[in-house]
C-alpha cells in the first residue's frame, strides 16, 4: 500500500499550488477553478474559471486591507498564507469568505484546510462538506476529503474520494497520480497506467507520474521506455538522485551501454561534489565507477579474444 506520507506530499504541494518536485504546472489545473461573476451573482459550476497562475507576486497580507477586495481577488493571497503555513490568517480569511462570499465555497474550504493543519479532522470533514454543498463538481473539495480518510487510516473511504476527485476533475493532476501510485502498488497494471496517462496529459513534466510510470514499464521489462520516462523526469527534477541512479542502473544492468553508465555514474559523483541533489546516493560511487571501468575492459579483452579466434576456414581474423 502506498505510503501516507506520500499522499500529504501530494497535498502540501496541491495547497502550494505546485507540482510535483520542480515541475511548473499551471496552479490553476491543480488547485480549485476558481468563479467569477457579476458581484452578488449566484454561484454555479458553469461560471467562468479564475486561474490562480494568472496572479503573480500575491504575498499573505500582515494587515485587513485585503477586506475591502473583491471576493475573487482574495483568493490569492489566501493562497499565499496556506503557503506560509500562516494558518491563523488562512482560517480569518475563511472566515471572511464564508460570511461576504457565502455563496461560493471557497470560506468553507480555507476554514477546512485550518482545521486539518491542527488536526480537527472533524471540523475539515464538516467544512469539506459544505463546500461540496456548494460546488458538486468541484474535484478539489473530494481530492482533500481523501486525503484526510488517507491520514486516518480509512484507506477504502480515501480511494473512494480519490477516485470522484478524478472523474470531476480531468484537470487535478494530483488525484490521477496518487491513485496511479495506488494501483501500482496494488500490481494493478492497467489501472495505473490509465491513471498515469491522465496525469500526464494533463502535466507532462509531472515528476512523480513520470516516476511511477517509470516503475510501470521497469516491472514489465521495457527498459528503453523506463530509459526515456527517467530522462524526462531528470529533466523536470535535474536534482532527483533517485531518477539519476536508476537511469545509471538501467544503462549498466539492462541496456548494457557500460559507456553511457560510467558518463552517468561521474556525472552523479560531479552533482553529489557540488551539492546539487537532493539526497546522498544510496550507494559508494567510487566503487561503481571502478566497477563498470572493470566490467568495460573486461568486455573489451573478451572482444579481442574473440577476434583472435579461427573462423571456420582456419583464419584468424587480423
């Protein structure tokens, strides 16, 4: 089963409205689409989206200027404040968003995401609730509902909302990598990749998808196509030592390009040197370099050997 700490990753980098590692998806395909309308409008889901990748420089506010905006405006910087973990504004903002903006639900999901940060469960579910109230169709509101079964250990509970955040929402990212990352662990193959697929075609650069489906194609020996998700993901996550060793392995191991694995190998030693990954490799690479240098004039000798050998009219070959 998957680990639950990786699925409060998955949310702490949904809240930040980031994706995946290093990756730049549009925030606003990952957190909620955000109404707008004529002021005082009534709420619908067919109201025109409000990406939040489309505010740029928003900062949580140390004072209540923000007050007197309009309601669409201050979603941002609550955005901002859940980014600063600054959970007493994130909740006032709420607050206010559930009294001046009660027909939207967007005070109803920031007063959800306070509580969960102080472990209220039962004041997220309530507040997670109301906003599904308000908006059905909103996958965000279900991906949270989840995430908390998933920290509660309600593991049936938590797939289930996983998986309406998934069909609500083609576009949440998050909800089709985490139930791919399920159903792999499940060894459920066609499930995974359906769900890896949705994810990456929504964020091609989705570091933890190209991961995962990296691992799909590893299990079933398809070591080119595991070769090429890896780069892409090296690519989206330049300091990912994980993805950087496993392209080493599968060089070494599996394609045989001992060449290749030695370039990767160094190149691994070179970052680690320069402090640029993300963690210390799992193994001594001094010995690995020494051990393919060995291995590729091994092969080399035994090429020689086998040139020298008669070929089946006496000759030798020169």
């Amino acid at each position: 089963m998957l680990n639950k700490k990786y699925l409060y990753l998955f949310w702490f980098l949904v809240v930040l409205g980031l994706a995946g590692c290093a990756s730049q998806q549009d925030v606003g395909s990952t957190r909620a689409s955000l109404a707008t309308g004529s002021s005082g409008a009534t709420y619908t889901e067919k109201a025109a989206g409000l990406s939040l990748a489309d505010v740029r420089g928003a900062s949580c506010p140390s004072d209540d200027r923000w007050e007197s905006l309009a309601w669409a405006k201050i979603i941002p910087l609550a955005n901002a404040c859940v980014k600063a973990a600054n959970w007493t504004q994130v909740e006032k903002i709420g607050d206010f968003l559930a009294k001046r903006a009660y027909l939207t639900p967007w005070g109803a999901y920031y007063l959800a995401l306070a509580a969960e940060s102080r472990r209220d469960f039962s004041r997220a579910f309530w507040m997670l609730e109301l906003a599904m109230k308000k908006d059905p169709a909103q996958g965000i509101f279900h991906y949270e509902m989840g995430r908390i079964h998933w920290e509660m250990g309600a593991d049936t509970l938590a797939i289930k909302s996983l998986k309406a955040a998934s069909d609500r929402n083609p576009s949440l990212t998050e909800a089709h990598a985490v139930l791919g990352q399920i159903a792999l662990s499940r060894n459920n193959v066609a499930e995974a990749k359906g769900y890896l697929k949705l994810a990456l075609s929504n964020a091609p650069e989705h570091f933890p998808s190209l991961m995962a489906m990296a691992q799909v194609h590893a299990n079933a020996k398809e070591w080119a196509e595991a070769n090429i998700l890896l780069n892409r993901a090296v690519s989206s996550n330049p300091m990912s030592t994980k993805a950087r060793l496993a392209i080493a392995r599968i060089q070494e191991e599996h394609l045989k390009n001992l060449n290749n694995a030695l370039s990767s190998y160094r190149l691994i030693k070179q970052l680690v040197a320069a402090r640029k990954l993300d963690e210390a490799p799992s193994l001594n690479l001094d010995e690995k370099i020494l051990s393919v240098q060995a291995s590729m004039k091994q092969a080399e000798n035994a090429a020689k050997m086998t040139s020298r050998q008669p070929s089946a009219d006496g000759k030798v070959a020169k």
